[in-house]
C-alpha cells in the first residue's frame, strides 16, 4: 500500500467518524422547541455575529 493511499483511507476513516459523532447532534439541535433566532452559527452559519 502506498503511503498516498494509506493517507487518503485515513483521511476518510477521520471524515466518516467525525461525521457519525456531529450529526446525532445536528438532529437534537434542530429539534429543540426554542427558536434560535439570527445568532445562531448552526442555522445560519453565513450571518456575522452581533
């Protein structure tokens, strides 16, 4: 195996955990009965922060 391919499946491997961690996450944060108004970086991350 090539050290580019063992990168890159590394590389993946990290992407795909990190994935499985943040998204359980995203759902409870979305779900929750509260509205999170304009500062709120998850819903709307292209807003500047007051």
């Amino acid at each position: 195996m090539s050290t580019l391919a063992y990168a890159t499946g590394l590389v993946l491997v990290a992407l795909v955990v990190v994935a499985i961690v943040v998204t359980p996450l995203l759902i409870a944060h979305a779900r929750t009965t509260r509205d999170h108004g304009l500062d709120c970086r998850w819903c709307h991350p292209r807003l500047r922060r007051r």
